[in-house]
C-alpha cells in the first residue's frame, strides 16, 4: 500500500525510483479515463514498479543514465498498459514508443541542474504518448531492450536478466523500494541519517565538529561527493553531499526550506560542509549504496564513529506510520500553490482505504484543490 503519497521512492541496490515518473503518467492517464478504482490502480503500480526496478536491477554497470527517468519511463508504460488491457503485440510496441523518446541524461545531476528531474517528467509525457500510439495502432520496434541498439546495450552496457527473469512473480519490488525520509539526493541520506543518530546519542553540538569522514561506496562518491561551493543553487546542493551533512549537524535536521533562499548560502552551514571529507571505501559493486561508516571527530580529539548497513527508509529500517504522516503533513504546506488544510487528512483518510475506492479521480480531486 502506497500511503500518504510518498511517491519518491530508491530501491538500494540498483537506484532506481520509478515512482514520480510512473505516478505523474498513471494519475494524469487515470483522470482523463473514468472508472480506475483504487485496486486496479495499485495493481497497475505495484506492475510498473516491478517493471522498472527489474531493469534497473538487471544492470551489471555503473550508473551512466539516470534511471528514475529511463527505467521510470519503461514502467510507466507497463502500467497503463495494464489498465488499458492491452495485448502483448500492442504493450510490445508501447514499449518502442517509448524508447524512442527516453531522455536520462546524468550531465543535470552532475552540474545540479533542475533538467534532471524534468527529465522525469518529459518521460511520463513520453509513455503517456506511447500508449495513445500504441493504442492507435502505432507499430514501434520490437527489440527494445536487447536488441543491437536496444535499451541494455546503449544505456546500462552490462546487463544480465537471468536472475531478474528467475524472480518474476515471486518478488514483488514494490515490497522493497525504500522511502526518501529527507528532501535531498537519496544517495546523501547515508550521511544525514549517521550524523543525526550520532548527534543524538553524544550530544553533539556544531562548534565542537573538527572533522567529519563519510566513507562509501564508489557510487555515493561519484554521485554526490560534489565539492560545497558558495551560495549554490538548490539542485546542486540537494546533490551535495558536504552541504547536506553541514544543514544536519547545524539545524538537526533536513527539510524543504533548508535548500530556499538565504538558507543556500548560510555560513555557519558550509563552514561546516567544509569539515566534511568523503572517502571511498572498497566496495566493488558499482551500484552500491551502503555500507556507510561515519566517523566525527571532535576538537578536544574524541571520535564517534557509526557504521550503516542499511539506511532509514529501507525495508529492513523503515519509516514508521507516524514518520510518514509527520513528512506527509509538512510536505502538504510546502506547495508553491497553497492546497485546503482540511484536504490533507482527507486524504490520508482516503490513502487508507483506496483499494475500495471505486474511482481514483477522488484523491485527484483532493490535490486540486486550491
């Protein structure tokens, strides 16, 4: 069950979140068509996801595309598709559609660049107009993913489906996407969630912080052990590993308004980033997310060192209802649209019992709401 909308969502073995792209094309495909109940619906995402993740985990390469947009993409697809029924020549070229449209370039992430989630959204528009073809009788090419030029070959390199193919309808990854607890790149996360348990159980105050070495593995490094830089734009310090770490020690926390205004360019936070060292560790698998150890070291030398096997948020460290109401709730009045306040907990009401509503435009309604 997909509660209170926490739509941004990382499997931690293959970072893959397929949720804003699958969601955007599935909610826009569901209000222009009537009669989506909620169970189809979830039916439908609990298939896109599985789609998506299956290809993103069926990598045996580093990231070099951004996956949320291209896997995504494949996934949004697969679950219209399963609302419209259709046939496996029409889902087949569905996916060509597709294909032919999927953008994912990592060029945004790295510059910090807000083209990197638009690409998410250009593909929710893309498999939205890959099913209207597709259902129009549009033929697209066939060997999508395997072919000479297919998805695999030119976007991941190194592949491998067998154990992928082998978990078909006995895995279900929608079981095992992890939640995004703060508002920041889910490969920061690591960091934030060390630093925070580590604040907490010694006290730690941001003037007594000599030094802080985050070691992890190859992927969180090349992704977002940018270097901190002065007063940088909110995409790129939502990317920043450094400024992340700083905003937590500073304030205890992470949130939307931490990567807002004169927030960006506080001292006090990137004296802080400064302190901050990333380190690898000697991890060999590219698509790695943990192990992370976070050491700090004090300014009279005492050391706090945390070692994470699993990140909070992740199936096996999960957010408790409470968590994801409280996230939820604040989330709510972040909007640049101010949405009705009495909307909120109808909402969460109406999360709760989706699979029996018998039209999913409710919910939709209730976010349209002004």
């Amino acid at each position: 069950r997909i509660h209170c909308l926490e739509f941004d969502c990382v499997h931690e073995g293959a970072v893959v979140h397929p949720m804003a792209t699958l969601l955007a094309s599935l909610f826009a495909h569901a209000e222009r068509r009537s009669g989506v109940s909620g169970k189809d619906f979830l039916t439908a995402v609990a298939l896109g996801v599985d789609v998506a993740c299956s290809i993103g985990l069926a990598s045996r390469a580093p990231m070099r595309f951004f996956r949320p947009a291209t896997a995504g993409a494949f996934g949004a697809v697969a679950a219209m598709a399963k609302l419209e029924g259709f046939d496996v020549e029409t889902l087949t070229s569905a996916f060509g559609i597709v294909y032919g449209q999927i953008c994912g370039t990592l060029q945004p992430h790295t510059e910090g660049s807000t083209l990197l989630g638009m690409q998410m959204g250009f593909n929710a528009r893309g498999a939205l107009t890959a099913i209207d073809l597709a259902a129009g009788g549009l033929a697209g090419p066939r060997e999508v993913l395997e072919g000479r030029y297919g998805y695999f070959k030119l976007f991941e390199g190194s592949y491998d489906l067998a154990p992928i193919l082998a978990d078909l309808g006995r895995v279900w990854r929608v079981t095992q996407l992890a939640h995004k607890p703060f508002p920041s790149g889910r490969l920061t996360h690591g960091a934030i969630d060390g630093l925070l348990r580590l604040k907490t159980a010694h006290g730690l105050q941001a003037e007594e912080i000599a030094r802080v070495t985050v070691i992890v593995p190859p992927l969180v490094k090349r992704l977002v052990g940018r270097p901190d830089i002065p007063n940088p734009a909110a995409s790129y310090a939502r990317l920043c590993l450094s400024f992340v770490a700083g905003t937590a020690l500073l304030r205890g926390s992470v949130d939307v308004p931490d990567f807002i205004a004169d927030r960006l360019a506080e001292p006090a936070v990137h004296a802080l980033a400064r302190k901050v060292e990333i380190t690898l560790d000697d991890n060999s698998d590219e698509n790695a997310v943990v192990p992370q150890t976070i050491q700090v070291t004090l300014t009279d030398g005492r050391q706090h060192e945390l070692r994470l096997e699993r990140v909070i948020g992740h199936p096996s460290n999960p957010l408790t209802r409470e968590q994801h109401l409280e996230k939820f709730r604040r989330c709510w009045g972040y909007g640049a649209r101010r949405l009705r306040e009495e909307n909120c907990d109808r909402l969460i009401a109406l999360v709760d019992r989706l699979e029996a509503v018998s039209d999913i435009r409710e919910l939709i309604a209730l976010v349209g709401e002004g």
